[in-house]
C-alpha cells in the first residue's frame, strides 16, 4: 500500500497526518482487546509452542508489526469511507 492511498484515492500529507493522529489516539485510548481478539492471539501463541524460543521473538515482533498496520489501515479507511458516504448522503 503507498502512503496516502485508501480506497484508491489519493490525500494530502495534511489529511495523512490527522487520519494518522486520529488512529494513534484510537489506539492509545484501547484498554482491552475485543474477546475473539484474545481466542485468536491463545491460538496463535498456542502454534508457537513447538518453535525454536528465539525464533519467537522475531516471529512476535513480525506479526505484532503486521497486526498493527492492519488496524491502521482498517480505522483510516472505515473514516474515509464514513467521510465519502456523508458527503454523497448531503448531496
């Protein structure tokens, strides 16, 4: 994915920056995962048992890394979606 492209349109650096501020306040503000959220990350540590102890650090921090650019990616794109269709329902 480029910077600054969601749901093939492209944004300013300024628009970047708030969706990115906005995100980082979501995310910061989250006191608990969601409960499939927790079942999901027991199995996924679960599969982990069996892996070399220091492969899992590396694997961790992938997936962590991976699942943190996800959520971002899902947050930005539900608000420029909420934004679009508020505009067309205006129109």
């Amino acid at each position: 994915m480029q910077n600054g492209e969601y749901l093939n349109e492209r944004v300013s650096s300024d628009e970047m920056s708030l969706l990115e501020v906005l995100f980082d306040n979501y995310f910061d503000s989250k006191t608990e995962d969601e409960p499939n959220i927790k079942v999901a990350y027991k199995e996924f540590c679960h599969s982990l048992l069996d892996v070399d102890p220091f492969q899992i650090d590396e694997i961790m921090s992938s997936a962590a890394a991976l699942c943190l650019e996800h959520e971002r990616a899902a947050f930005i794109a539900g608000i420029r979606t909420r934004v679009k269709l508020l505009r067309e329902l205006s129109e």
